[in-house]
C-alpha cells in the first residue's frame, strides 16, 4: 500500500506544483486590483485547498488498485491481472495489457512448438547418425593395424559428440527422462573406464579406481554415468604427456558421499577457473585442444544442479585438477 501511495504521490506532484503556482497567481492578480482583503482570501483559499484535497483523495481511492498493482514486481504472467475499480484509465490500461499478453502467450505457444519440433528433429537425427556409426564400428573391429586404430578414434570422437548433442537437447525435458534409484559408484565409475578404455590407450593414461562396492548414492544411472563421462573425458584430454593417472575415489564424509575425480594434466589457469562452467568457455586450455567444446563442464554443471548434486573444482597449472562431485 505504502509503494503503491508513493507511486500516486510522484505521479502527482507537477499537477500539486501547478495548483499551488496557479493559486499564488490568482492572489497576486486580485492582490494588484486592489482587493486586499486578506480574511477572505485567505478563506477562498481554503475552500479551494479543500476541494482539491478532495479530489485527490477521490482520485487516490479510485486507483489505489491500479497504483498498487503498477508499484508491484509481477513474477508470474498470471499475476498482471488485479480487481479495477471501473477508473477509465485503470480500465483501458488493463485491457491492453490483457491484450498484450494474448499476443505474449500466442508467439510464446509458436517458439515452444518450432522449439519442439527442433528437439525432436535433433533426437531423430542423432539416432540415425548412430546407426551407421555402430555398423562402421563393427566393420573396423577385428584389424590391427595402424588406420583401423586411427579410424576407430575419429569414430569414438564422432560418438562422443552426438551424445553430447543428444543429452544437451534432453535437458529441457529433464525431468521427464529421469529415474531415481540407489547407483553403486565402484560399479559405474569402472563400467565408464571401460567403455572409455580406447581413450586411455591412445593417450597413454591410466585410471585408477578406489571407491568402497558398498558405497551407494541415490541418483539416476544415466545422467550420472554422462556426468563421469564428461569428467573423465575432460581429465584425459587435458593430461597434458604419457603415463599419467587419473584418480576415482568415493568416501563419505558426515552426512555427504564424495566421488572425487583427480588428474596430473596440465591444470587450469587462475584466471579461468571462475568460468570453467560457463557455456562455450573453453580459455587458456581451450586454445591448444582443437576438440574443445567449452560444453562439457556447463552441461555437468547444469545436470548435477538438477540432480540435485553439488560440484567443486580446484586446480593448480601444471600440476591437474580436482573435481568433488557431492552427494
């Protein structure tokens, strides 16, 4: 009530300024006429004074609503509407912003339709590209030599990057592809070292895996196997020379389970650190790595926050890097 009668009282001020200067004037008209009866100036005045207290109180009472409403953050689209006190400049006003509004909704219903069917041509698309991809996987498997080992790189790299595609599309519908269920960590960081074993081969990097087979978290599989992925992706590419480890460890601490993601790479700058889950950021580091994406940590990021998971990194240039994922 107190914003909506300051916003009245701002609103107002120049026709308050023009009454007292038109007043002022008319007194000094009659005052240079001769008539200086000051009593019954004085009483006009007034009277005067009276009655356009009065009508700003009227005006006041008739669009406290409105100046209510005007001096109040809308935070939802429901809330631009309020009960009119039938004022014709309230009333108008809300009709256009009614008005307004069936615009706002009927555009917004148009960008979420073409935004759905670009999501959905997406998800087809990257299920098709991964068709034949598996069918030159099958043909390259079985050969020893040096191009097949090249191809079936660039083919892991091809795969990696619809997946990212695929799984940055289905964070809108997050909660509709979502699972909750007890994830045993041992079992799922080594089936993620696993399937990445061509990775560590040809960077000459070695996992090691200290996580308890009785340590649960309460997760869903799928978004955090991506979310290892994505670390243990990072920790590889950046490892920065040969015979380097990669550390996976998982303990409890009070009421908190941590898997705790550690490299010997080439660190991160200071200056970037602050960034690194920004989108499209890829920094010092970036520069050097043509495969940088600047995605992987803001999609971690993004997806441990809808978990409900929380993420610390710290890191020491040329010394690695420390990634807590926290549950």
């Amino acid at each position: 009530m107190k914003k909506g009668f300051r916003l009245f009282l701002r609103e107002q001020t120049p026709l308050i300024f023009i009454y007292f200067i038109q007043l002022a004037v008319i007194t000094f008209v009659y005052w240079l006429g001769g008539f200086k009866n000051w009593p019954i100036a004085l009483y006009a005045a007034l009277l005067s004074g009276a009655l356009f207290v009065g009508y700003m109180t009227y005006r006041y009472l008739t669009h406290r609503r409105f100046y209510k409403r005007l001096s109040e953050p809308v935070t939802s689209v429901e809330e631009i509407t309020y009960t009119s006190e039938h004022a014709p400049l309230p009333e108008s006003l809300h009709q256009l912003t009614l008005s307004h509004n069936r615009v706002y909704q009927t555009r917004l219903l148009g960008i979420k339709e073409q935004l759905d069917q670009h999501i959905h041509f997406i998800h087809q698309w990257v299920h098709q590209m991964k068709t034949p991809l598996s069918v030159l996987h099958l043909m390259n498997q079985g050969r020893d030599d040096e191009q097949s080992a090249a191809i079936g790189d660039e083919l892991d790299r091809m795969r990696k990057g619809l997946d990212m595609v695929l799984y940055a599309a289905r964070l809108d519908s997050f909660e509709h592809d979502l699972y909750i269920e007890p994830v045993s960590l041992n079992t799922l960081v080594r089936s993620v070292t696993s399937e990445q074993k061509r990775l560590f081969i040809r960077n000459h990097v070695f996992p090691y895996v200290d996580i308890d087979p009785q340590l649960q978290v309460i997760s869903d599989e799928k978004w955090l196997k991506f979310i290892v992925t994505q670390l243990l992706t990072n920790a590889v590419k950046y490892s920065g020379g040969r015979n380097k480890k990669i550390q996976f460890r998982g303990y409890k601490q009070k009421d908190q389970i941590i898997l705790l993601v550690e490299d010997e790479g080439i660190g991160i700058p200071k200056e970037d650190i602050n960034r690194v889950f920004d989108p499209f950021f890829t920094g010092e580091n970036g520069r050097t790595v043509q495969e940088s994406t600047g995605m992987g940590l803001y999609l971690v990021k993004e997806v441990a926050d809808r978990l409900g998971h929380s993420i610390t990194l710290s890191s020491v240039q040329h010394q690695g890097t420390r990634i807590e994922l926290i549950f």
